[in-house]
C-alpha cells in the first residue's frame, strides 16, 4: 500500500479523513541508540512510542538530549503530552495544532488511547499525505 497526497483544500472533513492509518510505532524500549539510527532517514521526524496499539508519547530528533545514554530506553524521553489529534476532530483543528506546534506530524488517538493514524502535513505544498 502506497501514499497519495489531497490538497489542503480538498481535505476533511475529520482528522480520519487526512491520516495514514497504519503508521510505524516503537516500544517504549527501543533504545536512544535505535532511535538515533532511525532519525538517519531525513523522513523521519516523529517516533510514536506505543505499547501495542496504546499510544504512549512521541519522541523527535530535538527531543532527544543532545547527552542521552545511548542504551537508555525511549520510555524516559518519550513525551506524553504531545500534540494529537482524535478522528473527529475537524481538520481545521488539525492544521490549527499543526501550525502552534510548528510540525508537519501528528499522532491520531482514539478515545480509549489507541492509536489510529499519523496526520502527515507537507506545508511547502499543502497537501495531506494519506493512505492510497
């Protein structure tokens, strides 16, 4: 399965309508060093830490002390409290918490915790990157 891209314009109405639904997640154990490694890939920005399908935080190459132990886990940077969205939220949400956050990525997190989806945004364009 592929990616297309919608238009800001043509996107929504909801948060579910503009996300990949099966967006990549790590363990809360997956170490600095692993982590490290992943942000090699310059498309990579946002680490979703979950616990099977329990969202657990984010983690981004800023996050990560520029002094961290290489084998420490993600648990103890993982940001809990970052940034997302629920699957009903407007898009206009969307791209309201995206421009505040100043990111192009977003977590989609159901009511019960699970997560189900990453808004990816490319500004430069303005285009919503989403399931084909």
């Amino acid at each position: 399965m592929g990616t297309r891209n919608i238009p800001m314009g043509e996107a929504g109405p909801q948060a579910a309508d503009v996300m990949l639904r099966a967006p990549r997640t790590v363990a809360p154990e997956t170490t600095v060093a692993e982590a490290l490694e992943t942000f090699e890939n310059p498309r990579v920005r946002l680490l979703l830490v979950a616990r099977g399908d329990t969202y657990l935080g984010v983690v981004t190459r800023d996050s990560l002390p520029a002094d961290a132990d290489p084998g420490a886990t993600l648990a103890a940077v993982t940001a809990a409290d970052a940034a997302r969205v629920a699957p009903a939220d407007p898009v206009a949400r969307v791209v309201e918490l995206l421009e505040a956050e100043g990111t192009d990525r977003l977590p989609v997190v159901a009511d019960d915790g699970a997560i189900v989806g990453l808004v990816c945004f490319n500004r430069r364009h303005g285009h919503f990157c989403v399931d084909a």
